[in-house]
C-alpha cells in the first residue's frame, strides 16, 4: 500500500503543469523574424482589433480586406530581397490568420485551418501564379513559451501556386503590449 501511495505522489509530482495565453494586444506587435531563407526579409505582425475577409475581383481573384473588427489578425510576410538591376523581381509571400481577440493556445490541422481564415498569399511579376489561397493542407499551432512569449508553428502546402514558404516556426515577445 505504501508503494502505490508514494508511486501516486511521485506521478502527480512530477506532472508539468499545464501553461495557457491569455493575452489582449493593446497595440500592433512587429517583430523581425529568425528563421528567414537567405537573400530575404522575413516579419510577423499581430494586429488586434481587426476583422480579416478575403473577397473576389472581376477576374476571381481573391484578395484581403481588413477592417476595423474583435479580432487580431496574424501577418506573416516573407520578402525576397530585390535583384539589382532588374526590373519586377519584386517577389512576396504572406501568410494571414485571424485568431480570437485574446490570443490563447491553439492548435488546428487541415480542414480546421479555415477556422481561422488562414490563407497563403503569392505577390510577384509570375504571370498566373500570384493571388492568395485558403490553406487546407498543413498545421497551425500558437502556445505559451515563455511568461510573455508565444511560439508560432505553421507547416502547410497548397496546389495553387509554387511556394518558397512552406514552414513558420517562431517565438514573438508580447511583455510590451500585453494587458492580462
């Protein structure tokens, strides 16, 4: 009896207490990026109060509306430095999410993605290979890692277009703009 007690006590014990967010950004949170392919400038923007909507053009073309909203939206843009000399080799990814106003943990995969309105955007001079995309294949998960830090995980493909970003993983500092 005295066994099972103190193996109880030992399990409980060392148990790792589970951590949650609960942060409400006052004010947009930029940060520049570490993990960057090379030749590129990579950032990660957390706008909080904002709605996030992709609408059509003529052509059917989608596109992203922000608008004032309860929402934060997540931003990631990826930028391919210019080559000198050369004319349109302006070359952009971004990856957009709209999460809930106060960021908690979350973690989605596959059809779940559109919960979030996540969406992979192309922006260069490739002629029928720009736009965005709704993401349905891949990972997006956002938890605690620190006492006022988040880590960013995003794996994804789409069929749509090429793509140079297929993997974000970052952790982002919120201690400046974080109201409990």
């Amino acid at each position: 009896m005295k066994n099972i007690l103190l193996l109880i006590i030992v399990f409980f014990g060392s148990c790792k207490p589970i951590q949650t967010i609960n942060f409400a950004l006052n004010e947009t949170v930029y940060t520049k990026t570490i993990n960057c392919p090379e030749n590129a400038e990579c950032s990660i923007e957390l706008i909080p109060n904002k709605l996030l909507e992709f609408k059509k053009d003529e052509f059917g073309n989608s596109y992203p509306i922000i608008t004032e909203g309860e929402k934060t939206i997540l931003k990631y843009t990826y930028k391919k430095n210019l080559v000198p000399n050369t004319q349109d080799s302006n070359y952009t990814e971004i990856v957009y999410a709209e999460l809930n106003k106060t960021i908690t943990e979350i973690s989605l995969t596959s059809k779940e993605l559109q919960t979030i309105k996540l969406y992979f955007g192309r922006l260069c001079y490739c002629k029928g290979e720009t736009g965005y995309y709704p993401i349905n294949n891949g990972n997006f998960k956002i938890e605690k890692s620190g006492k006022n830090t988040v880590k960013i995980d995003i794996e994804f493909s789409i069929k749509e277009v090429p793509q140079i970003i297929s993997k974000i993983s970052e952790t982002i500092s919120l201690k400046s703009n974080v109201t409990n």
